[in-house]
C-alpha cells in the first residue's frame, strides 16, 4: 500500500471508529460540572461549554481496527493503554485516578481544534504528523499541550482566538 492510500484508509477507519465510540460513551457522559464549567468559561466560548462531554473510564479504549493494521503488518501508531485522556469529538474520556481539570483542559483544546478544522481534517493532518514526527511533535499535541501550561498560569485567555490565528483561519 502506498503512503497517500494507507493515509487515506487510516483516516477513514479511524473517523469511523471515532463516531463509533462516541456513541458508546455518550449515554454515560456527563456535561460539565457548574464548577468545571465557570473554570472553564475563561477560556472556551459556550458553544464548547455546552458540547462537551466527559465520561470516566477504567482504560481509553483500543481502536478495534488495530487487530487489521497488525494483520496487514501495518505498524501501530499510538498506543492508547497508558493515556489518561482521550476526545471523541465532543466526548471527553478521563481515565478513573486521573481526572485532573488540566486533562480536561487539553481535551477540551481538542474539541476546539476539531470544531475549527473538521474532524476529518484534524484526522489527517493529525495521522501524518504522528506518522512523520511522532506523537510528541504532532501539532495538534503540541498546542495543547502549550495551551495547557497557559491554562495554569493564566487567569484567561480565548483557546479559538489563538487556534485561529495559528491555523490561519
Ligand atoms: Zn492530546
């Protein structure tokens, strides 16, 4: 298989596997709690506020595609067992014993970078970073990961207006 065309297949398995899960966790989500979201308030317009959702889980789930790509000999990008956290488009998974409000912070960049891009968009893009650089440089992480030491230093600052500009939008 050729790169563009593994790169195609992988973005396609994984958005479906995306959807697939979030409607998994969504009947056991919880919107925000009033004290999460008056934190939270200081840097995501309501929109985000109202969307997300957060589910806590014993284990971020594996993507059931894995057993194909390792069938194919395809290598496996992520390894999702050790992670603490995980966004299914709106859907927040925490991991039980970690549900720190930083992890929910860099989720929560998460569903915006979605929103702005497309989930599509962010898939592939985020896939051929994490192909290319690995998980630490992928830009997606990056930002969040940035954002999220902002978060703990900052009283508040607008998480989209700083996406828009760095994706250009
Ligand atoms: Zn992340």
């Amino acid at each position: 298989m050729e790169f563009d065309e593994f790169k195609s297949y992988l973005t396609q398995k994984f958005e479906e596997w995306l959807y697939q899960q979030r409607e998994i966790y969504l009947p056991q989500a919880r919107p925000l709690s009033s004290q999460e979201r008056s934190r939270m308030s200081r840097y995501f317009e309501k929109r985000i506020l109202d969307v997300t959702r957060v589910a806590t889980v014993g284990q971020i789930p594996t993507p059931a595609f894995y057993d194909e790509l390792r069938k194919r000999e395809i290598p496996i990008l992520m390894d999702f067992t050790s992670a603490v956290g995980f966004t299914l488009i709106d859907c927040v998974l925490l991991r039980e014993g970690f549900e720190a409000t930083s992890t929910l912070f860099h989720e929560m960049v998460h569903i915006v970078q979605a929103d702005l891009l497309g989930v599509k968009k962010l898939l592939e893009l985020y896939l051929s970073d994490l192909a290319k650089n690995g998980y630490q440089n992928v830009l997606f992480e990056r930002q969040a990961y940035r954002l999220t030491t902002r978060f703990t230093q900052e009283k508040s600052f607008s998480v989209r207006e700083i996406l828009e500009k760095e994706f250009s939008l």
